[in-house]
C-alpha cells in the first residue's frame, strides 16, 4: 500500500510528516511512499531529497490524497481535506477528537479511519509514539531559547574584567514533559533554576536536573493538587493559595518564568497574576506554554509577544515545535514510522488494524464506519 504526506495547509505551519529517513523506513514496512510538492521546504527536506529516498512526489495535495491508501500529516485536516478522504483510507494526524467532533463526525461518514496521534495512550509500550512528549520535549527547550532571544543577559553567572555578572534566575511552573526539557535547557545554560508542580512525585526529577524543587509552606504540601493516572487535577482553593502567596514572593527575584502548567480537559490554571507581573523587575521574561488554552499568565495574550509597561516581555507563541521544523518534523515522522511498524506486524506493506491492542484502539478516533472514540481505558499500564 502507499502512504502519502500532503503539504500542511495552515499558514504558520512548518512540519511535515515524513522525512527522507522515515519514508526510507517505512519502505522497509512494505510501503511505498508520496509526498506532495514542497511538503518538506520549510523543515529543510527538498523534494529531490525524498526522490532520492524513493518517494514519489506529486504536484497537488488533491493528487496526494487520491495516490495514497493511507495519509499522515501534522496538524488535524481541514475541511477540504476531509471532503478528499474516501472510504478504506487511513488518516494519521494530530486530531483532538474531543475538540473536533464535527471533524470526526465527517471522516467517519467518507468511511475512512482517523488515528489521533494526540490520543496515543502513555505507557510505556507507546513511548516511541507519543507524539505528544516529543513537540512538548521540543517547545520546552524552545521556550527557553525564546527567552533567552528576548532576555537582555547572560544565563550564566560571571567574573570577568569588566566586571561580576550573576546568574539568572528561572523559574519553570508546571514540570511535565515541557517543564523537564524546560528545566534541563536553563540549567545546561548556567541559570539558577527553580520549578514548581502540584505532583510532588517530580521533585526527585528537578532535583536530578540541577534545579530546585519549590516546596510550599501547607499542611497537606503538594499531595493536595496531586495526580490522577499521572496527570494533575485541580487544586483545593486553600491550595491554589498557598501556590500564589509563593509565586507572589518569588516574583521580584525571578528572571525568567516558563510556565506549562495545564490540566487534562480543563483551561489552563491562571497561576502568575498581574501584581506579579507588576513586581518583576524591567527586562524579565515570561514564556506561557499554557497560551493555546487560555495561558497560565493573566496578561498573556495567544500567539503575541508583549512588553508590560514596566518592561516585562510575555511570550504567548503557540507554534513553538514548527518554529524548529527540522527538528520537530524528524522526531514527528519517527513517531508516525512507529504507528506504522506496530500497524504492520508482517512488515508486507499491509496495516492490520489490531482493535485489540490498547496502543492501536486509545488512538483510534473512527474505524470500520464507527466513531470509536472516547476509547476504554487502557488495559495495560
Ligand atoms: P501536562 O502537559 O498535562 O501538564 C504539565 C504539567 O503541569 C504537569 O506536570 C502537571 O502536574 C502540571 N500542573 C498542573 N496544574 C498545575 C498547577 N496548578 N501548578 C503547577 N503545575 C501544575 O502534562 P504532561 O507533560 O503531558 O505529562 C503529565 C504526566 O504524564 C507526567 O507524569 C508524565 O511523566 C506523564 N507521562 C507519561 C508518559 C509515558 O509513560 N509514556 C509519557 C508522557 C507523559
């Protein structure tokens, strides 16, 4: 069978869903592999590079989905790409199928199976497929460059002849996957960095990173916000103060905020207020990864960066895994690459579309001319 990669159609998107290497992989599968005209350009990837790896290209992202028995791409389809879909086709995208009903509602009735990257359950069966830990290793790392880009100083302390610098100071809330690669890149720069999460089972991660771990002053400490499989839910208010009154103290200190704090299903926690904002020194920078779902940061505004009239630049930048498209595409396609080797256990080009395996039925949005989703919980862990 073929796999085919269209163009992404959304303007500030510049991944792409294969690679060279990765189509050279999936050729290994039995696959036979095409790609739509300049699909790769913006990640660096020119379609002589993909013909050199045996890809066919084609001129049309119309000609793309028509060529292809199955279709991978980033970002969920548009409508005209769904109304492209036919029966028997396969799509593998980022899909939000909770967000995007009507999307999923569609693709069903065209007959076709939509498997949801973002829906890959997170054991550790799936590691290599979590599309999800692999954009937010990326937009951790990112946010801090960002930062650092907008951040008129050293990360790292000083002696030198013209005189003594000190380190900065950075400060992560929310360590999840984002806020560890956050941790891990500020630290690898020479910051002093501290970071804060209501799961208290990651200190022992920050603490091994060369970060601080910030404990609050509260009876039942970080328990009382902890998680549920692994993710957090929402605090007590009694709680949620007490996370306040310490970010309220350490605002004035702080030189650098990257906040990743989010909540499965729920807009994202408002945790750094504006008298916060306010008491940060000119020249501090926040980075609110939260900002796709209504930010972290009161005054973040989505996809801008502002400065505050005492001189603090908010960054609210939601594409932060296409602003590294070389890298974000290789590590995307090799998480479809392994989608693709668990679907094709024969590796004779032919996807068995395993309804039994968790990893296969968790991301499975529409199969078979049903919607499958929500799916059951996974069995294994
Ligand atoms: P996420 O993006 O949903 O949330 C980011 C972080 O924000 C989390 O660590 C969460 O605890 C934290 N948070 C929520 N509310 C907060 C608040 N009020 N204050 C401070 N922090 C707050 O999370 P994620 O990065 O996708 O991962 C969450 C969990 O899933 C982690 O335990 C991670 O290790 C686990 N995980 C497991 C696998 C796997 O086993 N395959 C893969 C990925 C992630």
């Amino acid at each position: 069978m073929k796999i085919g990669t269209p163009k992404e159609i959304l303007a500030d998107e510049d991944r792409v869903a294969m690679t060279p290497a990765s189509a050279k992989d999936l050729q290994k599968l039995g696959y036979t592999c095409v790609i739509e005209t300049g699909a790769g350009a913006k990640a660096g990837f020119s379609d002589q590079s993909y013909k050199d790896a045996g890809v066919e290209v084609v001129k049309t992202g119309a000609a793309l989905f028509k060529a292809a028995d199955i279709v991978a791409k980033v970002r969920p389809p548009t409508d005209t790409e769904v109304k492209r879909l036919r029966k028997d086709q396969t799509l593998i995208s980022f899909f939000y199928p909770a967000q995007n009903e009507k999307l999923m509602a569609d693709a069903n009735a065209k007959g076709a199976t939509v498997i949801a990257m973002d829906m890959v359950p997170r054991i550790s069966r799936a590691q290599k497929m979590d599309a999800l830990s692999s954009m937010a290793n990326i937009a951790g790392y990112r946010a801090v460059i960002e930062a650092g880009n907008n951040f008129g100083r050293f990360f790292t302390g000083q002696i030198t002849a013209a005189g003594k610098v000190p380190p900065a100071k950075v400060l992560v809330v929310g360590a999840g996957v984002a806020g560890l690669a956050a941790i891990g890149t500020a630290t690898s720069l020479g910051a002093m960095t501290y970071a804060f999460d209501v799961r208290p089972e990651v200190a022992e991660q920050v603490e091994s990173m060369g970060a601080e771990f910030v404990f609050l002053d509260f009876e039942e400490e970080q328990q009382d916000g902890a998680s549920t499989g692994g993710y957090a839910s929402v605090s007590s208010p009694e709680f949620a103060a007490a996370q306040l009154a310490k970010f309220r103290e350490l605002a004035p200190d702080m030189d650098i905020v990257i906040t990743t704090a989010l909540i499965p299903g729920r807009d994202a926690p408002e945790l750094w207020t504006k008298d916060m904002v306010d008491a940060m020194k000119p020249g501090s920078v926040i980075v609110d990864l939260a900002a796709e779902r209504g930010g972290n940061c009161k005054l973040t505004v989505k996809d801008e960066k502002i400065v505050t009239e005492n001189g603090v630049t908010i960054i609210g930048y939601t594409d932060f895994p296409s602003r590294m498209a070389a890298q974000s595409s290789t590590l995307y396609a090799t998480n479809i690459r392994h989608m693709m080797t668990d679907l094709t256990p024969e590796k004779d080009g032919k996807p068995v579309h395993d309804m039994e395996d968790d990893v296969i039925r968790g991301a499975t949005a529409t199969h078979a001319g049903e919607v499958t989703f929500p799916p059951p919980p996974p069995k294994v862990q």
